[in-house]
C-alpha cells in the first residue's frame, strides 16, 4: 500500500510560479512511472504530465508544456511539478498519480 500526500498548492498572480510536491510513504515508487492529474470545477481529470521509472523520460500535455517540468527524487521517495508562467486556465485540484495509488489533491488557483 503507498499513501501520496500532494503539498504546495495555493493562490498566486498569473505568471507567477508554484512547486508542487508529492510525498509517498508505504513503499518505494521508484519503480512506478509517476503522474500529476488535475481536475477544474466542473470538468473532468485531465493529465498533465508523467515522469517514467527507468529514465526518467517525461511526458506532457500540449497545455503545459514549456511551462511545467515534472521530476522525481527516489531517495527522498518524491515527485514533483514546478509549474511556471501560471494562468488562470491552470487553476484546478492537482493530483498525484502512482499505478493504482491516488493522492487527495491540492488546491492551485491562478487569479489574472
């Protein structure tokens, strides 16, 4: 059983910059391609990026890409999203993603 917790989330000005953090707990996630969800009121979950377990390759979608980067620290057990130039468009519940395993979200809001 692995337990994700979503941290860093918050409000900030467009164009402005936020990182999030994902911390796993139960087992190692080093062998799990990982992922960052994130679901807008009313919509429904949309990918957002993945980042694999061998090399590290990483994944986006259009929507993001050139301004999130995703990466992970298996020693620290740990996944991150730096997430730059922000737009009011990227406010949503970001999640966590591992195999099966889900994190709770953590709420970003961009405000123009």
């Amino acid at each position: 059983q692995v337990q994700l917790v979503e941290s860093g989330g918050g409000l900030v000005q467009a164009g402005e910059s936020l990182r999030l953090s994902c911390a796993a707990s139960g087992r190692t996630i080093s062998t799990y391609t990982m992922a960052w969800f994130r679901q807008a009121p009313g919509k429904e979950r949309e990918f957002v990026a993945a980042i694999s377990s061998s090399t590290g390759t990483t994944y986006y979608a259009d929507s993001v890409k050139g301004r999130f980067t995703i990466s992970r620290d298996n020693a620290k057990n740990t996944v991150y999203l730096q997430m730059n130039s922000l737009k009011p468009e990227d406010t949503a519940v970001y999640y966590c993603n591992g195999y099966v395993y889900w994190g709770q979200g953590t709420q970003v809001t961009v405000s123009s």
